[in-house]
C-alpha cells in the first residue's frame, strides 16, 4: 500500500463516508471519487485508499456491503474482488452502516453540536 495513503487521509474520509452511509449509502465509485477530489493520488493509490477504507468499516462493524436496489441484498467480498470492481461505474455496490455505524454517527453529530453551540458569538 502506497504511503500517500496516509492515516490522515483513511480517518478524515472514513468520517465522511459514515455518515454518508448512514444517511442514504455510499456508492463505491464515490468513495473513490472523494480521493480523487481531495488528494494527489495517482489511479492506483487512489483504489489502494478506497479499498482500505471500506474494508476497515466493514471489519469493525461500522458499514456493510450491499449490493442491488431496495431492497439490497448484504455482500461479502474479498479485498482481491473490491479491487477488481470498476470503482468509476459500479453503481451497484456500496456501504450502508449497520446499528453500531448509526450510533457512532449520532455521537459524532452531537459532539459537533456541543461544540458549535457558542458559535452564535463568533458570528
């Protein structure tokens, strides 16, 4: 795995996929067009970050795979077959976050909330 996919890179995604997933779900071809949008990764390091990243949210409980239309049908796939998807047009294999992924969300925004609450002030 390439070193520009660097933690930094992983957890500031990660957050912003959770929550994707939570709130509708995340298309793969997404996620890879989110490292494309935000860091100088070449094709293949970009696929080597996506990759990582949807497998850490699915090994620790955070998202799922799914694949088809409502309703979906949960997948299992290898990181050989996650990185033999065609990540610019698979619009049928995405996250979803399971219970623990929506709870970790609803932290999240709260702890947000909590902190922006004196932000009136500042305006």
């Amino acid at each position: 795995m390439s070193n520009n996919c660097n933690q930094y890179v992983i957890k500031h995604l990660i957050v912003e996929i959770l929550k994707e997933a939570d709130r509708d779900l995340e298309f793969f071809m997404h996620t890879k067009s989110r490292l494309s949008r935000y860091y100088q990764l070449d094709e293949q390091e970009t696929i080597d970050c996506a990759v990582r990243i949807i497998i850490d949210l699915v090994k620790n409980g955070f998202c799922s795979l799914a694949q088809g239309s409502h309703p979906y049908a949960l997948v299992q796939k290898t990181e050989e077959e996650l990185r033999q998807l065609d990540f610019d047009n698979d619009c049928g294999t995405f996250l979803i976050s399971t219970k623990k992924g929506a709870d970790w969300v609803r932290r999240y925004e709260n702890l947000v909330e909590e902190l922006t609450v004196g932000d009136a002030a500042y305006r």
